[in-house]
C-alpha cells in the first residue's frame, strides 16, 4: 500500500497566503493499521442476516449467461501467471471487515425503499425512485447492472486493481449484482435485491461457499473493497467469500450525501482519488472547519487559492466539497494539492476531465 511509507511521518504544509508566509500547518498522519485498530468492531445486526445463498448463484442475474469476459492484455508471460482461482483458507474472521458493517434488509429499506416484490427468484425492480438509479455499466474487466454509486465504486475499485495487479485483474468475472429476490431459507431481501452486492468470479469460476476457504483473487481484491467501504462475505455465518457489499457505513454516507437522489444536477459532482486525509477549509486556505478522508471522494468545482507546497509538490487549485467530519461539513475547501492522480497545479477528476471552475 503506498500510504504505508507516508503514514509514519509528520509533514509540515507550507501556506503561502498573498506574498508573505503566512501559516505553517503540522498535520500527523494517522497509520491506517492504527485507525482500524481503534474502530469499532462489526456489530451484530438483530435481523436475520442479509447474506446470498451461494448455491443459487446462477440464477442471479440474466445477463450473465451473455456476459463475456474480456481479454486483458497484462504484458506478463505465461511462465509468470498465477492461478487466482485456487482456495486458500478465509483469514481469521475478526482481522477482516474492521470498522463496517453489513446493512441489514430493515436498514436497506429504510434508506433505499423496498425494491420490489420478495420473489423466490430474480424479479424486476419496482420501487420508481429506485429503478432511476439502475444502471449498466462497463466496470473494467466486465459490464455490470446495479444501485449507481455502487457501480462508481466498482469503477475505482478494479481501475486500481488493474494498475496494480494486472494479472489478478484479468482473472475477474462476476455472477452478477442486481437481483430483486429473498435470501435463501430467510424471510426478507437479499442485499442484491438493491444492486448494492456484487459476486465475483475467479478464472470463470465461482468460490464455494460455506466452505471457510476462498480463492486466492478474492483474498487479493479484499483490500481494494475494504478500503471503499465494502463488507466481504467471507465473515457471514455461512461464508461467501465470492460477495462483496456496500457496507451500512457506505449506505449511511450515500444517504447523507443525497446520492439516491434520482434528480440531481448530473454535472454537479466530480469524483477524486484523495490522499491522506486533507483538512478542509471554510474558504481556501482560511478557517480550518473539518477533515476530508482519503479515497475516493466528489467535489463540486475549483478556484484558485493560496498554494500549498510540501517539497517540491505544489498546487494553487482548490476545491469545493463535503467533508466527512467537522464542522460545517457542507461546502467546504480542500487543496488539490490531496488529488492522488495528478501532478503540480493540475486538478482533473479520475477520469481526465478537467474540474470546472467554480
Ligand atoms: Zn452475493
């Protein structure tokens, strides 16, 4: 992880407000390892656990059987390539999914409406409000149906995945996200039925649940969901380690940043790769009201503001955001100086696009 060689050390932010040095800020960066150890530890939800039945995997969603998985050109050799789809055992249950939660289907409905109908097999979404948020779209490795910020977050999760390592990436198939159903033997929705969950396929291979082992890709791609705030399956009662969700914190933070919106200016938010944990500002460089964290974030528009230089990095862009915590959140300042992608001055979103003034 490239935060591993920051986390242990304490910068100084150089500020340079109008000609004149002005504000000198310390900022301690947290170890990541520290942060998870200080997290609360996954609750136990009083529900019946929203988990999928592995066995029915193949009827989860229809476009799958036309799905083709598509060809990755990795430059390894053939001599090199490592099997992912073998089964290893799960890591110990308490050392994985620190500090998420899986959301229950009472908490699902609660912020994202009841879907549709409570159907043995894939059924239709029917609930209006959520239907407008469906989208197919091309993740990387595969085109996928589901819940849209979900969808974003796949986006993020497998573009990273394949610069860091191309030959997992072009091991990854998926058994679908989207499917309006109950879970097996339990009486209320899956947490497919929201397009929230996605199974993922190995080498077209699909783990076997239950088993407490997963196959070595899907251990490998834990970290990359876990830092987007996606639960692993491998910790439910019955283990499915094929499943990742959005966990109850990231369905929290969806609800609070309004994504379920179904109306909102689509032009409005630009998604961002952050790092580390940028202080957020009532103005550019002015008051410090808050704390922006690491990963991937929207920001709304740019201006120019005082620079923010440490060593011979440098940026004059600001942007306007919500912050995660602090006070007030909304509306809120970051240097661009935190965009992980992009270089001096420079302040595009993850796709290339330049970030609008605002
Ligand atoms: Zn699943």
């Amino acid at each position: 992880m490239r935060f591993k060689s920051l986390s242990a050390t304490v910068f100084g932010l150089t500020l340079l407000v109008t000609g004149s040095v002005v504000l000198i800020l310390a900022q301690q960066q947290v170890n990541p390892t520290t942060v998870e150890q200080v997290m609360p530890t996954s609750t136990q939800e009083d529900e019946t656990p929203s988990y999928y039945q592995g066995t029915e995997i193949s009827t989860l969603e229809q476009e799958d059987a036309t799905q083709t998985q598509k060809q990755v050109k990795t430059g390894a050799t053939a001599a090199a390539r490592i099997d992912y789809s073998r089964a290893e055992p799960i890591p110990a249950k308490k050392s994985i999914n620190q500090g998420l939660t899986s959301p229950s289907a009472e908490y699902m409905k609660q912020v994202l409406g009841i879907p549709g109908d409570l159907t043995e097999n894939c059924s239709t979404v029917q609930d209006s409000r959520l239907k407008k948020l469906m989208v197919a779209q091309d993740v990387g490795p595969f085109k996928i149906t589901g819940f849209k910020p979900a969808v974003s977050v796949l986006k993020q999760i497998f573009a990273q995945v394949k610069q860091e390592n191309p030959q997992l990436y072009s091991q990854l198939g998926t058994a679908g996200m989207l499917c309006v159903r109950k879970v097996r033997g339990g009486s209320n929705f899956s947490n497919h039925s929201w397009g929230t969950a996605i199974d993922i396929k190995i080498n077209q291979k699909l783990d076997q649940t239950g088993d407490n082992k997963t196959q070595g890709g899907l251990k490998a791609l834990y970290p990359y969901f876990h830092k987007e705030k996606f639960y692993w399956g491998a910790e439910f009662p019955t283990e499915d380690s094929m499943h990742f969700e959005a966990s109850k914190e990231l369905i929290a933070r969806w609800k609070l940043e309004d994504v379920g919106n179904p109306n909102p200016p689509s032009s409005s938010k630009y998604w961002v790769d952050t790092f580390p944990n940028a202080p957020g500002y009532s103005s550019p460089g002015k008051n410090r009201t808050g704390t922006l964290n690491k990963g991937t974030n929207y920001v709304f528009c740019r201006t120019k503001g005082p620079k923010v230089q440490v060593g011979s990095n440098y940026n004059n862009w600001w942007l306007k955001t919500d912050l995660d915590s602090g006070n007030p959140r909304r509306n809120q300042w970051v240097s661009a100086y935190y965009l992980k992608r992009w270089g001096n001055n420079e302040a595009k979103d993850n796709n290339g696009r330049e970030i609008p003034n605002c």
